[in-house]
C-alpha cells in the first residue's frame, strides 16, 4: 500500500476548489490507489488514510474491472475481482450514531476507453443467480467506448452492425459508503444501509451524500466510477471507468440516519435499497416521509400527499443483490427548514 | 346516454388544431360525457359513437370520483365508484391484431379544483388490499387544490398546518385504454395489457400510444383525468380533475404488439404493468428491446447495452392492481427506422 | 348447449352419497358438459343450470386442453383454449354479501390417460410472458400419463430417457369458483379473489370451499381437472385429467368474505392469491388471523402468535397470473368456535 | 473461550450413537457454549475447536435472547444480541471447492420453558424494517411456552384471554452455517448461500445439510435452537430454546455446491433463500433440477416436469432478511442415483 497525504496550501485550495472554503482553509489528503492497495469489501478493515472533519481527499479509483481490460478480445475472465475500491478512510471524531456527510466537489474521467460488459448471470432481463432459470446463459459481450474529453462524450459501437452513437457524459461513484454495522463485511457488489454499490448517478458532482456512522471513523470507501449509465443499469454495466476524484467529508455529531441519502441546493433525495423493487420503494419513501417531518414540520400525512404529486423517483439500477432507487422532492415545495 | 357527433369544416379544423392536419381534412366527433353515460369497466360494451380512422375525438372526462366531491368535509363514501370512464368508441376498420394509435392533440382542465385524496387500504406505503398488514388503517383525508388557469399551477394546502405552495400542472389521463383480449372485461382501476388505469404521465399533449386491438372496433376508454401527479403517486391519487381532451384515432392495420406503447418525435417508450415492480420493469425493458431490433435493426445484445447506458425509467405509479412503469429511449440514440 | 337436469330418488342419493344426507333428501342436478357448452372466463353469463340452496350437482368436466389432446405428438396448437369450464350454476337465494359453500363429495378421473405440457412463456423457472426475458423460449414438451384405475396411480414416462414411475393420484379441480365483483370477467386461466384457476389440490373430497357471493345466484363454476399436481405446479400443467364430480351447493345468507376458504372437520384454510409470493402470504395470513379472531375469538395477537409455531403454509402454484397460497391451522390447536 | 475436547471410547460411542459407526470408532469433540463465547456473525474468524473430518461435535447452543428473558414481564430490551452462535467449528481437510456434509444425530431441548416474541419492526404480516410502513408498530409482546418433556409438548397460553394448548415439539437448528465466501461477514440473523438463519425445521435430526465450504476448515456455526415453528415462523419466532446437540461433520472433497441441500434416506431437499419469495423458489427449484440432472440422470426438461407432479415445497420462514424455501422430492420418483 501506498500513502501519500499532505496540505495544500491556501491559494492552491482556493485555485482547485474556491467554492468549498467559505474564507476557511481546508486540509486536502492525497491518496493514490492501485491495484495493489484495493479492497473488495465494505468491512471494518485498517484505514489507509486520516481525515479531519472537513478535510478533502483528493484521490483516484480503478475502473469496476481493476483496469484489467485494456482491448476488444479480452474477456472477462482476466478481471480478478469486482468493484476493487479505494479506502478505507477514517473520519476523526465519527462515532457510530453520527453522519458522515461527502460533499462530491470533482470527477474526472481518467482516461480514454470506458468498457460496458454483459456477464452471463447478471442483468435485469437475462437470468441470473438471483433470479436464476433453465434456459441458457447468454453469451459474454464487451463493448469499448472511446471517450472524447473535448466534447465530453463515449461512442457506442454496436458489435453486430455498423452504428455508432455519441454519449454525454455524466460521471459518478457507482460505489461510494461506509463500513456495515454489526460487524459486517458486505462484498463491494452489495448496495444497502452503508451505502456500497448503489449505482447512484447522484453521486455525482455537486451532490452531498450521507451515510450512518457505524464504526468509529466511518471508515469511507469509493470506486466504480461511471462515465455514463441509463435508468436501471440494465444490461449490467454502465460505461466503466478510472476516476480522479475529490470529495470533502464532514462528520454531524449527533445525527442518526439509517439508510444513506442526497442532498443539494435543489432537492433532498432518500435510497432504497433491497428486493422487490416495491421494498427499495417502500424504504425510499418512509425515509422521506420521515425526512420531511422532522426537518420540515409537515404532519406526516401532508407529506404523504404531496409526494404523491410532486414526488420524483430514480430507478437506479434492477441488477445488483439489492436494486437501488432513490425518492426525492425538491426543496421548493417545502416548508423552511426547522431550527 | 347522451351521444353528439358532428363534421367539423376545414376552417374549424385548422383553427382548432392546425398541426394535425398536413394539408388533409378530418372529421371531429364530438361527445359529452356526463355522469349517467360512464363507465367502470374496460371491456366489450355498446359503442357510444363511432370513428373513422384518423377522425379526432372530441370530448370531456369527469374526475375519479365522478365529480362527486365539491368541498371540504365531503367524504369519500359520497363517491359512487371510481374512475368513471368516457367511451366506448369504436374505430371502423380495427381489427383483432391491428393497433391503435391515439394522438393526444389537446388537454384542459375542465374545472377550478382539483382533489387528492388519501383512502385507506390504498397507497404505496401503508397497508392495502393485496399488501394486506395487521396494522388499523391510516385514516381517511381530503386535499383540495385550487387551481389557477392563468399561471397553471395548482395550490397545496397542508391540513396539519399552515403551509401552502404552487404546483406546475401537467394534465394527462390517468385512464386511456381498449377493451381487453379474450373477452375480459376488468375494472377502471387496473392497467394491464390494454392499458387501463396506467397513470402514465406520458398519456399527455404531444405524445401518441399505442395499445392492442382486442376486438372488432377496438373500443377506446379514457377518463380519470390528472392534473398533476408525481412519480409513483405513492399517496393513491393525483391532483384530480374532470378534463376536456382533443385525441386522434388511427388504425394501423396488420401491426401487432403486446402491450401499449407511446412516441413522440424525440423519444420511444414502452409500458409495463404488473407486480412486483421488477416484473414490470422486465416487461418494459423486453418490450423496449424488441421494438429496437425490429424498427431500429439493432442486434438484442447492442440494443440491451445500449439501454444500459441511456435508458431512462419513469415509474408511474406503484398503488394499483399492478404497477405501472415506462421504458424509453430517445430517438437520437438510435439508428435509422427500417423502412 | 345441452342442459340435463334431474332428481334423484331417496335410494338413489342414500346410494351414492350417504354421508351426505344426515337423514334428507337432497335434489341431485345432472349437467354434463361438452366441448360445445364449456365457458373461457369467469363471468356474469346465462347459467345453464338453478340448484336450490343444498342440492348436489352432478357433472363432468373436460381436462385443461379441451380433451383435445389425444396421443404423442398432438401439438398444444391443437388446443382451442385453456382451461374450458362446466357452468355457470345458478345457485337460489344467493345474493351479493352472501358466501357460497361448496363442499365436494365425489371425483373421479373421468379416462384412462392424464396430460402434462411444458408451454414455452409458462411455468416458474423459465421465461413467462409476466417474467419476460431475452432468453429463447425452452422448446414446447408433451407427457402422456396411463393412468391404473386399480391402483390409482399414473405413470410418469420421461421423454429423454427410459425412466418410469408410478405417482399417487389425488384428485381436485384446479379451476373452481364464482363470477366475479364489479362486472368483471376474468379468465379462466386466472386465480383472483373469486377463486378461479387456484390450482389448490385443497378443491378435493372431504373439504368445503368458500366463495364470496358477488351476483344473484352466486354462478359457479369448475373445470381443469387435475389427477395429481407438486407443489408450485412449477412446469406450468400438472396430470390434466377430465372429471366426473358431485359437490353440494349451499347458500350462507348475510356471511361476507373477501377471499376463498377452505375447511373440514380438521382444519380452517384461507387463500391468497396475488403476485409476488410475498403478497399472496400476507392475504392468506391477515384472513386467518381475522378469521380466528371472529369465529374462534383469540386476540389478533395471540392468533397471530399461535400461527407462528403451528400453521400450515400450502404453495399451490407459482405459473398462473396470480401465484397461490394457502395458509391453515389445525382445529384442535384453537378454542372451541363462538356460538 | 472455553474449549473442551476428547475422544469416547468405543463403548460410549456404540450406546451414545450406535447407528453412525457402520462398524467404525468416531471422534466425539466437546464443546461448551456459554453467553461469554458466542459470536454473533457468520465470519471468517478464530476456530474455538478442530475437528478431523468424520468426527462427531457434541455442544450445545443458547435460545435466540442468549438465554436473557426468564420470567414474564422481562423485556426484550434485556437482550444484548439476537441469534448467538456456538463455533466456529474447523474441520481439518475442509478447502473452497468442497462441501461439508452435517449429519444431525442428536438434539435435546436444553431447559423447561421456550419463548416466542412479538417485536415490533420484525414478522410477516407487520411493518418491518425491510417493508416499512407509516402505521404505528404493533406493541412488543412476548409469549412463554412451558415444555413437558415427558410428553415431548410445549404449551401456548394466548395473552389476551384463558386459552391454552399443547404443541408438539420437532426441534431444529434455526441457524446452521459456514463461513461465506469472498471475505463477507453475515449477521447471524440472515440466511443466504452460507445457510445461516434459514429456520429450516428440515435442521432436525435424521437429516443431513450440505453447505458450500467457502474457507478452510469451513468454519461450521450453529444456534438458534427452535422446539416447534409453524410455516414461515410467521410472526418473527418459533418457540425458542436452548439445545443440547450431536451432529457429524464430513468433508466430500471436490463436490462443489452453490446454496445448501438437505438429504435423508427418503428425499432430497434444496434451498433457496432469497426476496421476493418467487425468487428464492426460482432458486431451489433450478437447483433441485440441476441435482436431479447430475446425480440421477434425468434430462432438465424431464426432470421440470416431474417435480410439476410430486415436488414438495416448504416455506420455512418470510420474515429474515432473506425469505427461505425448501423445495424437495422424494427418492422413490428418482431414478437410480449415477455411479
């Protein structure tokens, strides 16, 4: 493992970052992953770095294949294990009942080739281990995106005809989270309660995401960036990419949360995450019922009531252990924020 | 019943709806709907006017309940049944295996309130008919919406508190669908393969679906009119109203599918309806899959990845008989139409 | 349609079922059923035949395929439709509100040959036209049953190998119950609050199934007789048999119910019928507890405690529309009913 | 930790379990299990005893409260964890790839009283932590069942009125597993390819499970003992229990499995645990297909039809995070297993 930490200075914090320090300074850690320091769970494991509450951490993430597919041919089997992450980093002063809050400041794709893949098993409409069946698997596909950083796009190539189509780009953590409770160690394919492998393009820049602190320091993992991915992540993958990445973490002494959610200047947003999707629905919304009561001051069943008409719901992926979504409203519909 | 049908002239035409018409006359059937004319079943019945293909329809809608509740304190016991459905129409020429194409040309509200309405054993997070729980029932509560034509906008009213606030209205029918297969006949709160009580947003100004057609004629319903409604509309109801609509019948012969679908210029979209929610999705997505490979040419495979990268999932509503859910892609991302 | 009805005398009824009569006549209705009388949906419909509250009807039924299956090789294209039902019976007296009993008292395999199919887009562990996948469907199979009349036992022939065994026979109808509520019509493939297609080896001798009364006259109706069946019925047929049958028909005036029952002398039995599995439990559950709670008087609680350490949960199938469930407790383990 | 081990002589072993020996001697491993060496996890962690492969282990385990609740009136705030563990237990030989045959021989209901509680957030047919809901939870209720072991019963007293009944015991391991794979850690209240919490009544004596050896040593865990339990363990427990057991644990080098499998000399059983119910029944019925494919010879196709007529499904329980599906056939419909 290697570990690289220091502190920028003021100009250099305000050159990178000027939105970020209110006039403050803020500490920025720097951390390089490899392939060699990566971890493929979200467990209670010895930290690789040391933030303050307010420090930045300034790093980089493999892509969901360890960058181990470099060309069309090379399949699946090189890839030695799923969603290597980054991590874990430890949040001084985080004690379990507190929330760890990432404000994502930036994302960059870091390099030139995204890589979608359809693996026999996985995916929304093919069988799979969880939703296995007797007919056949499908056969193994990669498809290699070129990625145009002038134009900020990914071009599909089909693999059975001629066509090619430009994608914008939309870059997030598809992992992002924090050791479980309890003791757990959940594999970083799993999205749950800590977070993990939610497939959130709300992680994405300009969001705030919170966790529950479980474990003293939070322990905060990402990877598994994502230039680009539609609703529901349906085939599998999304154009899987490296990321350079910095994100600020902040710990709120004293407040509990039990499943992770968004925020930004715009909306407030609550996940799900678990099977049928009906449950990661029904999670999402008593999440935001509850949200909205205890920091908005509407009854619970006004709140109910005008979700049901200004509600928004994203699908964000049917194809992990658990299926994610996220409720949201935004703010404007809200009364002011209690005291 | 009460049946009113007429020829609008040329002129009348283009004023009303100059778009449609591409450089061609066509024929308006008028009909007022009232509450001794509706109905309550999507099925075989008695046509209640007759079209030509491409003939618009126009007509009104009353809301949910009928119209039934018109202020504060009335309670839903005052409602007779609900969904009240305009129609059947019968469109000559459509045949068992055609489909019908119904443009949405135009939509109105056709009052000054709307209502929401929270009914217990009804909703996405409390105890219902067929998620049955030992918990009493969440108690019944009315909303009523005052709406402003000028800024259309709605206004929710807390009832816990004094908070108030404007809500944008996107009016589109809640109910739009044919008589069913097989000779079922199902009631006007369920959407199913010949559409129904589908919720869909998309069933708005500007956008044309598709459905089936089951029998001789088709038999077209629309009625439960919305004036607004978030995703899921988890408390049960939208903003209710009573609608004045404008839509275009055409049939498209020798054309089959198997469940509805809706297009505009810049996007396909495709509709699942079932429980749980996965099944929906899955439906939705074979569904969008299928209609890629055939008029697009894309391979399964590259279209499945392809979705996985630019899908977008609209989960309509997660409250009735079965769930609803839309799958689309834009047209921008696609090949040329097979001709 | 052919419709034969009749009475028997004394001696004939003490003959044929004398543990039916508790010292009374009991009029006997004769109907039998053809291919050109049968019935595809569960529906309000002209009866073919009016018992007397109490009266047994005696008829036969043709198996799932219309009896068009004759020998190897028949193709399921030969099959004019699923599911053909003898009815509907006309029951007097019978008025919405009211509960239907039907207690059966004879079946009998009505040939010497049972079917098995495996229709491609039907069945539990392959791709089904509500589970769609982009798999290619399994290929369609036929398996012919002999059935030893004297033994009461068919034989399983794989298609694939030389193997044979011998299966028990329990005979039941997989089809059995009333019109359904609000105007519907449903298929006759579907199981739903109605009864229907539930496929519940429960519909046997010596049990009495209940059924909510939703039109004058009840109008009932059975079919898809079934000579053995697994649980789950997971390949989508079980030993499609014709029947020949006698059930009693009796009317319990002001009783309401809201799903089917079961019972005999042993134990009580509620259905749940409803997708996903999940659901369909917690409707045969919620209706047990209920059902304790009135007839039996224990506590919601306590009730729901005791089904935690004795019920019985039967999972009839999981191919139709509506996947079935019952759930059951064995009298002995409750307090002595209310008067 | 306390550790007690030794060797039975011939003599003991011969009257303690004559039947295992087929004529050889075993090693019989004590192990004492205390509320001070418990675990809480399914875990990759310090063995607390080695076994050879073959040998026998005889412990015991604490009830699910870690024996915490004695008296009516204690509360379950009194208990520190739920679902204390005995082990882990390693067996020498036992390499991933491998699977651990457990061979129950003996269970003993460890004490005079069993307990079944109501906790809120926790059942089938109540608000849970993974269907939430807005109702209010049910209030906290717990139930003792005095055991007369004379007559091998267990007696319910209902709460809320006079009634009481005798319940006859079968007692089980609730939870029974290994290690995960992949470096995860389970809490002890989840079942999934590990076993786990699968409150599978088929975990009694006379049965052997089968589970997937993911570390060496396979690192075996047992607990949770159960007296009796209805189908689905409904409200949240069974009629929970100490235990005092005898169970053999064996290697089968290169036999590799993917979720557990029970077997006795009459059936052969699969599991499948997993949400929603449809999908843990999709998941022990392909593996059940799959078994019968290999080891017996049956094409797939043959094999799907033939559980459509004799399989057997039990529903062990839907209220853990994973729901659990047993599904089963008898040998007397197999062929012959293959050399």
């Amino acid at each position: 493992m290697k570990l690289k930490s220091g502190v920028l200075t003021l100009l250099g914090m305000l050159l990178a970052a000027p939105a970020l320090l209110h006039g403050q300074t803020a500490n920025v850690v720097h951390y390089t992953t490899t392939i060699d320091n990566v971890k493929y769970l979200f467990a209670t494991a010895e930290p690789v770095a040391r933030l303050k509450s307010g420090d930045i951490l300034d790093t980089n993430t493999l892509d969901c294949f360890g960058n181990a597919l470099k060309k069309p041919g090379d399949p699946l089997s090189m890839v030695k294990g799923d969603n290597p992450l980054a991590g874990p980093f430890f949040v001084e002063g985080a004690e379990p009942g507190d929330t760890l809050a990432v404000k994502i400041l930036d994302l960059e794709v870091d390099g030139d080739t995204g890589i979608g893949a359809f693996a026999p098993g996985f995916g929304a409409i093919n069988e799979t281990n969880y939703t296995p069946m007797l007919h056949p698997p499908l056969p193994e596909r990669v498809w290699f995106y070129p990625i145009d950083h002038a134009t900020n796009t990914a071009v599909f190539k089909a693999l059975d005809s001629d066509f090619a189509v430009k994608i914008p780009l939309h870059p997030f953590f598809g992992c992002i989270g924090v050791a479980p409770a309890n003791g757990e160690a959940r594999s970083s394919v799993v999205p749950a309660e800590f977070g993990g492998n939610m497939d959130s393009p709300e992680a994405r820049v300009g969001n705030t995401v919170y966790f529950p602190v479980n474990v003293k320091g939070g322990l905060f993992y990402i990877g598994d960036g994502h230039a680009a991915m539609g609703d529901g992540e349906v085939a599998g993958t999304a154009i899987e990419v490296p990321l350079k990445a910095r994100v600020q973490l902040s710990v709120i002494k004293g407040r509990t949360i039990a499943w992770p959610r968004f925020e930004n200047d715009h909306a407030i947003m609550t996940v799900g995450a678990y099977r049928p999707l009906d449950d990661a629905l029904r999670i999402a919304f008593t999440e935001l019922v509850h949200w909205i009561h205890q920091d908005y001051g509407l009854s619970e069943l006004d709140a109910y009531e005008l979700l049901s008409q200004v509600a928004r719901i994203h699908l964000n992926e049917m194809v992990d252990p658990n299926y994610v979504v996220v409720a949201s409203i935004e703010k404007k519909y809200l009364p002011a924020k209690k005291k």
